[in-house]
C-alpha cells in the first residue's frame, strides 16, 4: 500500500524494538552524532518499505582532492603542484562564466607538474576541457540555428538550479516564479533542456534555471556540466508522492556519482576536489496544498531521508510558500546591493550592482568597467560601511544598501 512520510514514519516508530533487537550494534532511536555530508552515496539500509533500515552504513563522502596521487604501484606520489597551478585552480574555483572557466581550465594544465603523481589530475583536467569546449560549441551552434543552449550565462543577482526528480513539479515552479513559459506536463521528462527565467526581490532579480529531473532511468549526460555556472539550487520533491524518499536517494546518488554536493552550509573546505561543486540547497516540498498534516509529513521526510538541508513547504498551484523563497536567497547567498552615483548627481537607486558579503570597492568599480578599476584613485561611501562621505580606498568593504561614487 502507498504511504506518505508520516505514514512512513508511524510504520516505522511500531518497529523499532525488533529492528534495534536485530541489530544491538546500532540504535536506530539515536541519530548518528558523526559528521555526515549531502553528498554521501549510501543512507540508511533498506529495509520492508525500503524508506528505514535496521542498521545504518554510511560510505564516506566525495573523494577530495589533496595534494597527492597513487600510482600504478599504489603507492603515494606526491603532486608538488606549483604557485602558479594553484592560483589557476583558485581562480577556476572562483569563477562561473564559461568562457573565464575554460581559459582557466587551459592555464591548470599548461601549469600542473607533468609526472606520474599528477597523471590522474591532468587526464581529469582534459576530460573537463573537452566536456566545457562541446557545450560552449553546442551554445554557439544552438544560438546560430534557433537550437537549446546547454551553457546558461549567468545573470541578476545569482543563478539558480531548479533540480528534482520526475514530476516534482519543477516547471510549474519556474512559471509561477518567473512568469517563464516553461512547459508544464503531466507526464515525466517533460522538461529536455535548460529554460531561464527571472525571480523579483525587491530591487534584484535571481535567475532561476529550470533543469531536466534527475532519474537513474533517465540520465542527462550534461546536466553537471550545466550545474558548474549555478550559485545555488532548490531541490524540489512532491510531498504527496509515496516514494519521494527514495526518488531523493537517487538525486544525491547520482549527483555523488558526479562529484557533487547539495549542501545546508554555503562556505567550502580549503582542499576540496577543485572539480567538485557543492551547492547551497533549500529543499522545497511542492504540492503541499494537497497534504493534510502538514507538519507531521515535513517531519517524516526530514527525518527518513537524512537531510539537513533546510526546508519549505510550497504550493505551485496555489502560491503557498512562495514569497519565502527571495528571502532566503537573499540571506542566504549574502548578497549585497550597491547604488552608485557620478558627483555632483544623486545617486542612481533603480539598478543596483550585486556583489557578495565581503566584497569590496575594487569588486564595484570592476562591475562597472574593467578599466575604471585600474584607473580608480579612491571612492566616496555613503551608507552602513562607513560615515556619510567617507573617503574610503579600494579594499573597503561594501554593504548592503551602499552608496559608492567613484573617482578616477
């Protein structure tokens, strides 16, 4: 019989004593203390209905790069990866247009230590340039004959992934969000290939990028390439749907496969796999004007997927929840809205410029042309970063609601 998370979760509370009974190694009723990322590859093991298991094995997470490789003797070789590698791969890192990426990408390989403990590195480094170099030519060719763009430039505020498993509910999100024309269906994989749309908050945009689902019977040979220009994602699942648990196992399956992680925390490890993208996550559990107890299921599917990642309960079809999204992303992503003004004018507060928490005056007058940020001299604040006026240099550091006037 179909059951929803609750009914789940009931089922699973009745068992409890005959699953710790058969495995005294493990209490199913205390959760796991040790450190467990979105990423993982396995959750609990299955059991009856599949959705809890009697013990719990985890496989660690994504393999991390480090400054190392095994050789064909399994022994470690160390990488000795130069300066100048590593600043190529910091700005790679850093980067989410495209073309930077691949110019980049080039710059790795031209710098990376060529010798055995740096042979898996670079066959990976080439296997990424030639995966990036066929969507840029496929942009190109789509852009020339009317055809679907694989490479989405990034635009507004940030860019995120619509990303979820089949009739989810995903498109009908992107429309009510967007006002996009995305095409809505009933039936799966109605969505083939990437469709942009713009999100208002307030003064900014996000753009959204509706994406086809992610299903083990229906693999998408470039969605993780298309995911590399994302600055987060929304995970969408429907909340009536009975295996929604294990339809999310099979996303962060998959997506583990490929080197990435959904993930509640925005900030990434310092030796991280320069290839693996994490991406700051809110789930969102569509459909919920259909669910009775809402609360009760919100709590079962938390709880039986093993997720951290924050949740909100939405409705495409009636607009419930909605209006907490742009929020959250604002907060979230820590974005910071500077006006700029030319002396002597007030200052122009219809088109701000977006930047990050942390970013600086520098990081403004680049947005604003390239060439004013070699020639800037100092800038003028006006706002919560310093005393109205203030005479600030190029390190100074932004906030949100900034005014800046630049001096070249």
């Amino acid at each position: 019989m179909d059951r929803t998370p609750a009914q789940h979760r009931k089922r699973a509370d009745a068992v409890r004593v005959r699953l710790q009974a058969q495995c005294p190694l493990h209490r199913v009723d205390e959760p796991d203390q040790r450190d467990e990322t979105e990423g993982d590859l396995e959750g609990k093991a299955e059991v009856g209905s599949g959705l809890l298991g009697a013990c719990v094995r985890r496989v660690g997470g994504l393999e991390l790069h480090e400054e190392h490789n095994r050789g064909e003797d399994a022994d470690i070789v160390p990488a000795n990866l130069s300066p100048d590698y590593k600043a190529a791969e910091a700005a790679f890192r850093k980067s989410r247009d495209p073309c930077e990426r691949m110019e980049w990408l080039r710059e790795m390989l031209r710098t990376i230590p060529k010798h055995k403990g740096t042979e898996h590195l670079q066959a990976d480094i080439k296997a990424r340039i030639k995966g990036l170099a066929e969507q840029l030519e496929g942009a190109t060719k789509g852009a020339g004959h009317g055809g679907p763009a694989l490479v989405i430039r990034a635009e507004g505020a940030a860019q995120i992934a619509l990303i979820g498993p089949p009739n989810a509910g995903k498109s009908s999100l992107h429309a009510r969000l967007t006002g996009s024309a995305a095409h809505v269906g009933l039936y799966p994989f109605t969505t083939q290939y990437p469709e942009a749309g713009m999100m208002p908050h307030e003064d900014v945009h996000f753009q959204l990028i509706d994406l086809p689902p992610i299903a083990p019977e229906h693999p998408v040979p470039w969605l993780v390439n298309t995911l590399q220009t994302a600055d987060a994602a929304l995970l969408v699942v429907d909340l009536g749907e009975p295996s929604c648990i294990e339809q999310l196992q099979a996303v962060r399956s998959m997506l583990g496969q490929q080197r990435v992680t959904l993930t509640e925390r925005l900030e990434a490890t310092a030796d991280e796999d320069p290839f693996a993208l994490r991406l700051p996550t809110l789930m969102l559990a569509n459909k919920a004007d259909g669910v009775a107890d809402l609360d009760a299921e919100l709590l079962a599917l938390r709880e039986l997927s093993g997720s951290r990642l924050p949740v909100f309960a939405v409705s495409a079809a009636t607009g419930h929840g909605l209006g907490d999204i742009g929020p959250w992303l604002f907060q979230n992503l820590g974005i910071v809205r500077v006006y700029t003004k030319t002396p002597g004018h007030p200052a122009d507060k219809h088109r701000p410029f977006t930047l990050r928490r942390g970013q600086t005056v520098g990081d403004v007058a680049r947005l604003v042309h390239k060439d004013l940020a070699r020639s800037l001299r100092y800038a003028r604040v006006w706002g919560r970063s310093g005393f109205e006026g203030q005479q600030v240099g190029h390190d100074h550091c932004v906030a949100d609601g900034d005014i800046v006037e630049l001096h070249a």
